[in-house]
C-alpha cells in the first residue's frame, strides 16, 4: 500500500487555506466520494481519506501539530499507510468514527480503578471439607472511607482536572528517530496517570479516598472440597477507587489428612483387619465412617486382600448432587503369639484337614490374579 498522501492535498486545498474553505472541500469531497453516493470500488476508501483528514486539519491544535511534524514532505508521514496512523502517532489515538470505524482514542482515564484481589488460607477438618460449613473470617482490607465517600477530597470540595495534563490522564512528549520527531505519550507523573488532582485531600484517607479497617467476611465452604482448592469470593477483596468495582478473594483450603482414609477424587479407601476366624467363619464388623457407624459383612471363607464396597459412603460430589464410595479391604491377621490352648486347638485343626505339620510338603503356585 503508497504511503499516506499530505493531508492537505487530499482536501485539494493549499497548506494556507483558512478553516472555511477546509470545510467547504471536505463538504464537496464526503459528496462526492460517500459510498451511499458514488458506487465505484474504491469510494469508501477515499471517503475514509477524505474524512479522515478533515479531522485533523479542523481541528487548530491538531492541525498545529500536524504542520510542525506530519509534512508529507518530511521523514514522519513516509512510513504511514494509513489516517489513523497519523492519529497514533501525533495525538495518542486513532481516526474518529467520521471516516468509518470505532474511535481508538483513549480520552480521560479517570481516578477510577477496580479494587486489588486478597487471598488468605483456611485450615480445614477433613470431615467439614467433605460436607461443607459456612464460617467467619477475619479481613484486614482496603474500604471506602466513610468521610469523603471515596472521592478522597475533603467534605464540601471536590477533585479537579489535572492541570499538568489536562484530565488526560497523560502526557505527550516529541522525540527524535530514525524516522523523523515522533510524539510519544505516558502517563502524568503529577496525578500518577488518574487526570485528577485533589487540592484539599480528605483528612481521614489523606486522599486515597480508600481506609483500612478490619472486617467478617462469612464463607459458604461447599461440600466436596479438597486440599489446595482455592475458592473465589467475588467483591470481598479491597475496595474499587473512585466508585470502581472491588476486587474478588480468593481463599487456599488447607485440609487435613485423616489418619483412618485415604482420598482418591470422591471415593475413599481404608484397610480393616480382621482375624482368622472372623475371615474363615464371617463375621460382621462396625466400622466408624463418614456418616457414622457402617457394618462390614465378611463373608465365611473371606481371603486377605478382599474389598468391600460400600457404595455412596465417599465424598459428596463438588456442586452436583451423589458421593462417592468407601472401599474397604480386608487384611487378615495371623496370630504371633498362641497360648497352650489356642496352638492346640490349631493343631487339632490341622490334623482334621490331613495338613502335615513337619517336614517339606507340597504346594500349588499359581499366577497372579487367579
């Protein structure tokens, strides 16, 4: 795409033209070129010049710097393919929405700014994360001063424009390249980028129209949660500036591990042991869980190693309704000290099932799994 032609000859106008013939030719041209008017291909773009330029040299201060260092004869407009390249570079902005498009151009930033996030931990009992419990913590956080209402000016007067920057927000500054004085902007180190200054500055917040002060905020810990979840409270962070929104806070769970379960997503595992006879007879045996006492049914003849699922006795599902389940698996327990009666009743045992006591005996091996 050429270059961006000079803006005066796009208007058909000499660089001495007054503002009335300005007017007149961009009048006559937005006629001439409007895409409702002219069919041809390449109306709308001319139409966009066209308007484009009007909006640069209508305007005196605009048209002042555009003289200084947009000359089309000069180093700053050879590069440019486009009007809103010029706005970008001289005056912080873009075309307006005139020549066809949405302005770019940032205008007044104001004092207003949303409120900084707060994060904090909470230490959690693994059963009140498993059902979830509404608790109250303790805040020390930025909140809109009570005697300005935020403003940060003191009662009776009010913040004004900026006199360094004009309420912009920023400051503008010309600086030489390589490809010609190029206007380059910052924010305003006097009202720190916010285009408001306060004479009279509240007493209370000294002007920052935010005090700290500590407050109760009650969480809603919902059932299913797990250790390193972080929770989001939306607005219980510090205070928006100037009316703005405030920020969010974001809470780190730190549960507790449990010595009888172990965790794995909602289900939960546990070993039970039993004794041989409990294991080769059955037994039925109470356990205490989640929701209090379960009975575990072992069935006669029950190997070591055995799992009993013991379904929708895990951890409730986060935000949706059903649990998880409770695995429980079986380790028998061989008996390390006997009395004279037990070995011989053991030993009677063995004889009654024709299993030799002393010397090798054969055994079956299997593969694992069968």
């Amino acid at each position: 795409m050429a270059p961006v032609r000079d803006l005066y000859e796009v208007l058909g106008v000499s660089r001495g033209a007054t503002d009335d013939d300005i007017r007149k030719a961009y009048r006559r041209l937005a006629r001439e070129h409007h895409p409702d008017v002219n069919g041809e291909p390449a109306a709308e773009e001319r139409f966009k010049e066209v308007a484009g330029a009007y909006e640069i040299l209508s305007d005196p201060e605009k048209r002042a710097r555009y003289d200084t260092f947009g000359s089309a004869n000069g180093p700053s407009t050879a590069g440019f393919t486009d009007i809103s390249d010029i706005f970008e570079m001289f005056f912080g902005g873009g075309g307006g929405g005139g020549f066809g498009g949405a302005s770019r151009r940032r205008g007044p930033r104001g004092r207003a700014q949303r409120g900084e996030d707060l994060a904090v931990r909470m230490d959690l009992a693994f059963r009140d994360a498993a059902f979830g419990l509404r608790r109250d913590v303790e805040l020390v956080r930025l909140a809109v001063c009570e005697t300005c209402l935020g403003n940060g000016a003191q009662p009776g007067t009010a913040p004004v424009a900026c006199r360094t920057c004009g309420g912009t927000g920023e400051v503008q500054a010309a600086r030489r390249s390589v490809f010609g004085t190029l206007m380059t902007s910052a924010p305003c180190s006097t009202c720190q980028g916010t285009g408001q200054e306060i004479p009279d500055k509240c007493a209370t917040c000294a002007g920052a129209g935010r005090v700290r002060l500590t407050s109760s905020v009650t969480l809603e810990i919902p059932a299913g949660v797990s250790d390193g979840m972080e929770l989001r409270v939306g607005g219980a962070g510090h205070a928006g500036i100037a009316g703005a929104p405030a920020g969010d806070l974001f809470v780190r769970l730190d549960v507790e591990q449990p010595e009888d379960f172990e965790r794995r997503n909602q289900d939960l595992y546990t070993v039970l042991d039993v004794t041989i006879t409990q294991a080769t007879l059955g037994a039925e045996i109470v356990i205490h869980g989640l929701d209090g006492d379960e009975t575990i049914r072992v069935e006669s003849g029950t190997p070591s190693g055995a799992v009993v699922r013991l379904k929708g006795k895990g951890i409730p599902n986060l935000q949706r309704r059903g649990r998880g389940d409770l695995y429980v698996t079986l380790h028998v327990v061989t008996p390390t000290e006997l009395s004279r009666d037990e070995r011989a009743l053991l030993e009677q045992l063995a004889d009654l099932r024709g299993e030799p006591r002393k010397g090798a005996v054969e055994g079956t091996v299997r593969r694992p799994g069968y």
